[in-house]
C-alpha cells in the first residue's frame, strides 16, 4: 500500500524527514502545515511537487489525503499537534524529544492510546547503521556483556531560536541532544533494565544571556542490572557536529564516531551544503555523504512506513519517548539538587 503522509513543520528537521522520505519506497508526502502557509508552499516545491500546503493542522489532519502525520514541530507544540492528529484517527510520528518533561510526554501517549492510533517516535540514532551495526554484534553475544556506554554529542549550538528559550523548549542541550544518547543507552542494555538513578551537572559556560537553559552537561545513568552510561552534551564547541559512542563490554568494546567521515579536504571556496551544524565552508572541511542515511533519517522512516502499513507498533514508539524524558527529568532535577535522584514513572 501507498502510505499517505502530511507533515507538520517546514523548518530543518522537517527538510530532512523529506529527504529520508525519498528513500522510502510506499511513502508519498500528499500535504505540508507551517503557521507561514508561504513556508510549506517554498518546501513543497523543493522538496514535495504536487502536495497541499496548509497553516491549519487541524485540517491537513482532516485531509483524506493524509494516511500518517510526522510531527517535527518545536517541543512546545507536541502535546496539541498529537492531540489534533490523535482527533483526527491518524497515525502519528513525533520527533524527539517527545515531549518538554515526562508528565507532557504522558499526556501525549495517553491521546495516542485513548483515540487507539498507531505511534511513532522518531530518534534517529536507534536507526544510524553504524550503531545499528553496534546493536546488532552485541545481540549475537560477539563482545559479551555490555558494561559500561559513554556517549558524545556535541556542536557549536541550535540553528533556530526557539532551541535557545529553555522555558518555553523545556531545556538546553541537554534535553536536546541527550535524549538521543539515553535511547541508545537503553536499547545497548537492554529495554528490560530500567535506568534506577541519576547524577547529572549543567551549566551555561558560554553563551550568557542568549540562553537560560544548560549550555554543557554530563550525565551519569545508573541501571537495574549494574551498568553505566555516561552522557557528555554541548553547545558550545565549534568545528561541526560531533557524535561519538564507546562501549565496553566482558569480552570487547565498540567506538562510533560519526567526525570520522569516509571524506574530508582542505577547500577555499565554498562548495555547498557539508553537514548539520558546519561552522564553516572553508579550511579543513568534513562533508557526511548521504547525510539522511548516515544519521538513520532514512532507516527511522522506513521502518516507521512499513510498521504502519503492516499495522505493527514500531520498535521506537511513543512508550520509549515517555521513559526517555522521564529520565531526563531526573537528570535536571539531579542538576538542581546536586545529588543522585531517582528515576521516577507516572
């Protein structure tokens, strides 16, 4: 079957979803949504020829043409774009992080569940090949038992100001970017062995008055079974996107590191688009090829694609967004207190 899908947000994550969507075999972008309907008309003739531009969710949710909506709007919008689609008896994909904290992130699964809609939630790094590549060697037990996870995500800052107002986004950088690392966490020891507590630091080294939020932060997680994750997240280092895991186990040990490109150059001109979060397009240089792959956009919608169309609930579901900001809300209340706190579930 065709899966129909209208996508609410016309701003970069949203540019990247389309790209991944082109890869999808079975998947047709039919409507955009931007509050600026001039915004949707400019990324559907780029990137969507044919489909309907609106700056009413409600009614691209309405729209018989639309089978799946992909929620890549602002943290702040999540609950009431699920809760619009949920009305509508769609399927919906949000992006991460599902929500500002873990009472919204239950809201919005308990919208999904009461209108009975199928859900996806949309972290890429449970799909980038490199650590899917990872997953896949320690299920087969060729490194043993897994230990201990530190994890890497760090650039120089957001691309849109509205990651900048921590009250309004419900964090800085590390709501931002440790979601993705605390879902990696979860998935290399397993869904099944809940994270227990947490000691997390965060600070605004850098950026003064541009931010309340937490421009630095590391994390500690400490889970059920013993091991231990350590999460560094940052805003304020410049040289382009860093993403970096290294895990030990019993019997080996794994390094991602997604800075080691299989290109790179020295350029004096520009030459065009290089990689999210790119300072600069001159000097030493660090192109990603087939970015939309490379960071699992592509591998995340075609599972979530054909998990719709097959009526399955996806491996990352809105369940896994709502533990995920629970334990983030852990770690900034560990940021306030100074102390380990526990991981507490609604």
């Amino acid at each position: 079957m065709t899966v129909r899908i209208g996508m609410l947000g016309a701003g970069f994550i949203s540019d990247r979803y389309l790209v991944a969507l082109e890869d999808v075999k079975g998947a047709e972008v039919t409507a955009i949504f931007s509050t600026r309907r001039e915004r949707a008309e400019e990324l559907i003739a780029r990137r969507a020829p044919g489909a309907t531009a609106y700056d009413d969710m409600a009614a691209l949710a309405a729209d018989p043409a639309v089978d799946l909506v992909v929620v890549a709007l602002p943290n702040e919008a999540h609950v009431e774009a699920v809760r619009v689609v949920a009305a509508a008896g769609k399927g919906v994909v949000c992006t991460k992080p599902l929500a500002r904290n873990g009472a919204e992130a239950r809201e919005i699964l308990g919208l999904v569940e009461a209108a009975g809609v199928w859900h996806g939630y949309a972290e890429n790094s449970a799909f980038a090949p490199n650590l899917v590549k990872v997953f896949e060697m320690l299920e087969a037990g060729s490194a043993g038992r897994p230990l201990t996870l530190r994890a890497r995500e760090a650039h120089s800052g957001p691309h849109a100001p509205h990651f900048w107002d921590a009250e309004t986004a419900g964090g800085g950088a590390l709501l931002d970017m440790g979601c993705h690392m605390v879902e990696v966490a979860r998935i290399v020891f397993g869904k099944d062995n809940p994270v227990t507590d947490v000691f997390a630091w965060g600070s605004n080294l850098l950026h003064g008055d541009k931010t309340t939020g937490e421009d630095t932060a590391v994390a500690l997680l400490r889970f059920a079974g013993g091991e231990y994750a350590t999460l560094e997240t940052s805003w304020i280092e410049k040289g382009g996107m860093q993403l970096r895991h290294e895990i030990t186990a019993s019997e080996g040990r794994f390094v991602t590191d997604t800075m080691s490109t299989s290109v790179w150059g020295f350029v004096e001109n520009p030459g065009g688009y290089l990689v999210e979060k790119a300072d600069r397009e001159t000097g030493w240089v660090f192109p990603v090829p087939e970015e939309a792959r490379s960071y699992g956009f592509s591998q995340e919608m075609r599972h979530f694609v054909e998990s719709f169309a097959a009526g399955e609930l996806p491996r990352e579901n809105f369940g896994d967004g709502v533990v995920v900001n629970e334990i983030l809300d852990a770690c900034y209340r560990s940021i306030s207190s100074g102390r380990w706190e526990p991981v507490v579930h609604g």
